[in-house]
C-alpha cells in the first residue's frame, strides 16, 4: 500500500546518461524505495532556440532512457521515462511543474574554474527555476572518491541554518527526512568572519554566538521530540568553504539546505551559498526553496 502522506510522492530524475547520472540512480532507488514514489525519469535532448540541427535518429537515446528505467523499475512502482528536446534546465522545471514533481534527482558534473564560467551548470540553473526541491549528486574526485565505492546511506544529515525562511523550511525538510531514515541530524551555522582587531566587533560576536546557540537549541529541542538524534554546531568562517569541510569531517552523506532562489542581476552580484557548495560537496546536495510542493505534513521546525 502506498504512503498517503509521505514527504515524497513522485520523483523527477533527470539523467543525461553520464557516469555522475549513473551514480545518482542509487539515491533515486533508495529514496524513491523508502516514500513508494513514482519515477519519471527525463532525458532532455539539448536544442536552443535559433540553431538549426538536422533530424536525428532518436534510437540510441530511446535505448539508453530503456535500460535507465529497467534498472529503476521494481515491482509495485511507477517507473516511467520521457525523451524531451530543448534546454535542459528549462524542460526539466516545465516537466516538474506540469506533473506536480516533489523532488527532482539529478547528477552533477561539478564544474569550478574556466569549465564553469564557459559551460555552466544544468544542475545550478535547474536550482535557481524549480518549483521543488532538488537533490543533486556529484561524482566525487580525488581525495572525495572513496565515497564512489561507499554503499549510498542516509544516516548523517547536516543542515546549514542562517535562520531564513528558506533555510528552516530546509531545516524541517531535512528533519523528516532523517526520521523516515533513521539519520543523525546537524545544525550548523557559519558565523562570518569579522574585524579580529576590533573589541566592539568581537563583544557583538560573541552575544551573537549565545544568541545563535540558544535558537539552536530550540529548534534542536523540537527535532528531538520526534525521535531524531540531532547536534548542534557553531563555526567560524566563509559559508560555503566552511559547509564543505563540516561535511567532510563528520563524513556526511547529505547536506540539505535553503536558498533564495535570485535570478537576473541579484544572482549574478551575490551568487548562492548552494551553488558553490554542491560544484565541491564530497556529498548529495538537496536544496530547498520553500515547501509548497511538499506534501501536507505536520511541522516540527516552526518557521
């Protein structure tokens, strides 16, 4: 029998067919396994508008989007796949929108310098136009590739909490989802750096940081009422720098957190904490801009 008020209902995984979209079909397994939610699987195939691309014979990708959904596919789950054409971050946001998608699924390559600024990122846009959450994940490299031959769990979750709107609708979002895990929960939050050689700066930091610990305890308070095992972390430094080397160091397997979703010049000025986090993030990302697409639940981070 299928859940009736799970957080997740029906999952959007988007693939391209790369090794990354290949190691993001485990979590889309695990996840969609554990709330019995429908897959629509989505492989866009890339045209912009004004460039002219003669007819391509579709029959490889057909193939390809086959045995995606046959490796998906288990008995008493919708599993279902769809060829589209266009912009990829703009097909896919159409498609969640149009079909009510919950939650959309999709590897990242992870680009940062010169590959970045030329090529961008389907993932990043996708981020800044969904209607929904997005759990992106990234094939680690180098010193992050032992995570390549981990078995995918959900059992140590971190979430960054600036105390914005968005951020506790993250906080709440990562809560049920370490209580439908079992999962360990984190709260962090990164206060900035400051002026080190002036006294007044550092005595505001420091009422700033009691402040700070007494609010996470509170919400740290209400998450454990539910049965989640949860801590609460205070450090110092720049945000996304500072996400990254907690999740290392406390060997996470997800970090879910909130962003604005700013488009236009406001994206372009100040960027998103989100973004730079998942380019490097030993780890999935899931990122929240608000819960509207979310099941009716009831809260246990009061917003």
């Amino acid at each position: 029998m299928r859940k009736e008020r799970g957080l997740i209902n029906r999952i959007l995984f988007a693939t391209d067919f790369s090794l990354c979209a290949r190691h993001a079909e485990e979590y889309v397994v695990l996840v969609s396994h554990a709330y019995e939610a429908a897959v629509e699987v989505v492989h866009v195939l890339e045209l912009y508008p004004g460039v002219y691309v003669a007819v391509q014979d579709h029959s490889e990708t057909d193939g390809r989007l086959a045995e995606v959904v046959a490796r998906l596919r288990v008995p008493g789950r919708s599993v279902t796949g769809h060829q589209q054409t266009g912009i990829p971050s703009v097909q896919i946001c159409e498609f969640a929108f149009e079909h009510q998608t919950n939650l959309i699924m999709m590897g990242t390559h992870g680009r940062t310098g010169l590959d970045h600024i030329f090529l961008g990122s389907t993932a990043e846009r996708v981020l800044t136009m969904a209607p929904c959450p997005v759990l992106t994940v990234r094939a680690p490299k180098g010193p992050d590739a032992r995570y390549n031959n981990a078995p995918v769990v959900l059992e140590q979750v971190i979430v960054p909490v600036d105390f914005s709107d968005c951020s506790l609708d993250a906080l709440e979002y990562g809560t049920q989802l370490a209580k439908e895990f079992g999962a360990a929960l984190t709260l962090l939050h990164v206060l900035e750096p400051v002026a080190y050689d002036d006294d007044r700066m550092l005595a505001q930091q420091d009422r700033l940081k009691d402040e700070i610990d007494v609010r996470l305890r509170s919400y740290a308070s209400a998450i454990q009422s539910v049965g989640v095992s949860v801590r609460e972390i205070i450090r110092g430094g720049i945000p996304a720098d500072t996400i990254r080397e907690c999740g290392r160091a406390l060997d996470c397997d997800l970090i879910v957190m909130g962003t604005h979703g700013r488009r236009g010049i406001s994206h372009l000025m100040r960027g998103s904490v989100a973004e730079a986090v998942l380019r490097r993030s030993p780890c999935p990302v899931l990122v929240v801009k608000d819960l509207s697409s979310v099941p009716v639940h009831q809260r246990v981070v009061q917003a």
